[in-house]
C-alpha cells in the first residue's frame, strides 16, 4: 500500500514538473519575443540604415545640389536613393524611365545623380514646394501632383493608393508591373510603391546623420 502511494505521489511530482518546466519555457519564450518586438519598434522609429554604396554618393549629391543652391536637400536625395537602388548599379537614382520613358538608358552614375536631382527639384517646384507630394511624384510620375491637387491638394496615402489603383487599371500589360508590397497586391494597386514616402522618410534620419560626420 505504501508503495502505491509512493508511486502515485512520484508520479504526481513528474506531472508538476513537467507542468512547471513548460511554464517556465512559454514565459521565457514570450520574453524574448517581447525584446525582439521592442527593439524592432525602435529601429523603426530610429530608420533604417544606408549602404556603404550609397554613403560613396555623399559628396556627389552635395556638389550637384550646390549648383542650384539646395544643398540643404543632400540627406533627403541620399534617402530616395537607398529606397531608388541602394547605390547599385550604373543608375543609382532609377532616372532612366523619367529621362527617356524607359528602364537602362543611363549607363553613368554621374549622370544619373545629376539627372536624378533635376528630375526631382523639378517635382519639388512643380509640387510648390510640398516635399510628399514631390516624393511621391518621384515614383509615380509628375501626374500625380496633378491628381493630388484635384483631390483637396495634400499628401495622403489614401490619394497615393487610389491614384495607383487608377493608373494600374489604365496600364496596357498589367504582368510587367511587380506588385511591392502585398497591400499593393491587395488593393490592386501596383502602379509604383504606395508607401514611397515613407520608405524614404524612414532612410532620412540616418541621411542626416551620414552629412554630420562628413
């Protein structure tokens, strides 16, 4: 009898156990979860860092900007860069199709940063001055800063999307156009990136930071 019960008390002490040990692994798993979830949240209120290819642009960003006097624009031109390319290839600044309708045209760096500046201080201008919209207007095309002040004349992402969904629906051969991002493939909208601004906006503070230590 007494080993019955020595038995039973051991198995009960196995069945604890094992109780506490899962216990202990789910709360242990839920904090590191939590830490990785913290910290993601603060590299994204601190932006993402840039490339060492693009950093390489730093001074021919700044040179080109000074030939119109903007060379308080650098670290936000830097910005559309990284999100453009990364500073890969021979058209850091994807300037081809704004140039000449199509992607390769420019084979330069050089002529791809001081194209790509025009193109964008030309947007700017054209956009009055609202940094978003010229932004936007990068990706899409000077069009929507038309549509943008047809639609009560302010940035939203709501304008960026429904202007996305229109020109998408208009494109001749819809396959050649990649969806991004999968809320772009939700919202049929894969007419160029919805959320442009602010990918480059989130490049922006390490921009800033990358004219500092020049």
């Amino acid at each position: 009898m007494k080993k019955k019960r020595n038995r039973k008390q051991q198995s009960l002490f196995t069945a604890f156990g094992t109780v506490l040990l899962f216990g202990l692994g789910l709360f242990f798993l839920l904090f590191i979860l939590s830490v990785v979830v913290e910290n993601d949240g603060n590299e994204q209120q601190e932006g993402r860092v840039l490339s060492e290819n693009v950093l390489a642009y730093r001074d021919t960003i700044e040179q080109e900007l000074a030939k119109s006097g903007q060379e308080s624009l650098a670290p936000l031109v830097l910005s559309v860069m990284m999100q453009e390319s990364g500073g890969r290839g021979d058209d850091p600044m994807q300037a081809s199709e704004s140039k000449c309708g199509e992607i390769g045209c420019i084979e330069d760096p050089e002529e791809s940063v001081a194209y790509g500046i025009a193109h964008f201080l030309r947007m700017l201008e054209e956009a009055d001055g609202e940094e978003d919209v010229a932004i936007q207007s990068y990706n899409f095309g000077a069009g929507f800063i038309g549509f943008v002040n047809e639609n009560g004349g302010a940035f939203s992402e709501d304008l960026a999307v429904q202007f996305s969904q229109e020109q998408y629906k208009k494109v001749k051969n819809p396959e050649i156009y990649r969806c991004i991002r999968p809320e772009s493939e939700e919202l049929d909208a894969c007419y160029g990136d919805i959320q442009y601004v602010e990918a480059v906006y989130s490049y922006l503070p390490a921009a800033q930071e990358a004219f500092k230590d020049k």
